[in-house]
C-alpha cells in the first residue's frame, strides 16, 4: 500500500531553502550547504542520469532505497519552475503532478517521466499520484509549501530529514505554520553520517 511521503534537506535552523529563490538560483543557492552528503554519493548522480559523486556509501543506499521506493512525486509549481530547466529528460523515471493554476498539456518526456499540471487542488494531485504509484510510494517532492499543505490536511504518514550542521540564519523554513495538534509523531530511525544526521518520523493523525 502507498505510504505519502517527503524526505528533505534542512539546517540547523530549519530552513529547507535560501532567499530569492528563482530559476536562475534554485533553493536560494544554499543546496549546496544543505545537500553536501548527497552531493558526495554516486548513487545520487546515478539517479538522476549524471556522473558524479566520490563514494558509493551507506549514504549511498539510503539514496537508492528512497528512489527505488518512489512510485509517483507531487511537486509545487515554484519548484517545477526552477527544476525545469536544469533537470535532465527522465530525471523522475516517474509521474510527477505539479500543482499550479496555469493549465497545460501534459510534458510527456523520453523515458518513463510524465508531468501532469494539476489546477483543482491537493487531494486530486494525490488521488492521480496514488493510480500512477501502483503500491510504490507517493513523494511531496516540495517546495515547503507544498509539503506544509499536505502536512496541514494531515495526509502525510512518514518523512525523513537530513539535518545539515550550517545555520543559514534566513529562507524557507520546512516546518513554517504547521498544525502542532495534528499529528502523534514517532521516531522511526535516527541514522549518524559525517556530513549530516538523517531521521525518520511516522505520523499518525490524531
């Protein structure tokens, strides 16, 4: 069965991206503070159809299991925007739903990457995800909004952050306006790594 997703970079402070966010400055040009343990893993350049990397790790797998795992992503249209034209043809291997009011034909690109432009809310980007996910799970890709939107209606059953040691001191913060009474929340899994800390929470609507 389907589990609803996210997995995602923050700093110390919480902040899951940087000021002035734009296609010419993706996550406010802090992905690199954020993301330096990913960045260090072969798995993450295999995944997204580049070279790269210095090692193939635990991180390395942890990377692995979380795309393998992934069955359909949903994603907010700030986030498609800046992502659309740096990403790679078939960077998802997946159907992807991105939330805007802008309609558009689906980009149907070479490979298995379909994204489907959703103008009439969260739950129908969800029910779509679910067909197209046949089991696999669903990933709130992001931005922060757009996972803070499916927090906030409490269909979130599990995420997993990987806590930078950086404050970035301003940006987005991950958590910004969340319902603090909506969930009963349990540690799954705490794993330790040089360059972060990864935890894993299960959430169960009260």
């Amino acid at each position: 069965m389907s589990k609803i997703i996210f997995d995602s970079g923050i700093s110390l402070d919480g902040f899951f991206a940087g000021d002035n966010r734009s296609p010419d400055n993706p996550m406010g040009g802090v992905s690199g503070q954020l993301h330096k343990w990913m960045f260090k893993q072969k798995a993450f350049w295999k995944n997204i159809n580049m070279e790269g990397g210095e090692e193939y790790g635990a991180d390395s797998k942890l990377i692995d299991d979380v795309f393998a795992g992934t069955g359909s992503y949903i994603m907010g249209k700030r986030m498609f925007e800046e992502g659309e034209v740096h990403w790679k043809e078939d960077l998802y291997k997946a159907d992807v739903y991105v939330l805007t009011h802008e309609e558009r034909e689906p980009w149907v690109q070479k490979g298995t990457t379909t994204f489907y432009f959703i103008n009439d809310g969260i739950q129908s980007a969800l029910e779509k995800a679910k067909q197209s996910a046949k089991g696999k799970d669903i990933r709130i890709q992001g931005g922060a909004d757009t996972i803070q939107q499916y927090l906030n209606a409490g269909l979130v059953d599990e995420f997993f952050i990987h806590i930078a040691p950086v404050f970035l001191g301003s940006g987005i913060r991950l958590f910004d306006g969340m319902d603090k009474d909506k969930y009963d929340i349990q540690i799954v899994e705490v794993i330790s790594s040089d360059l972060t800390t990864h935890l894993r929470y299960k959430l169960t609507k009260k």
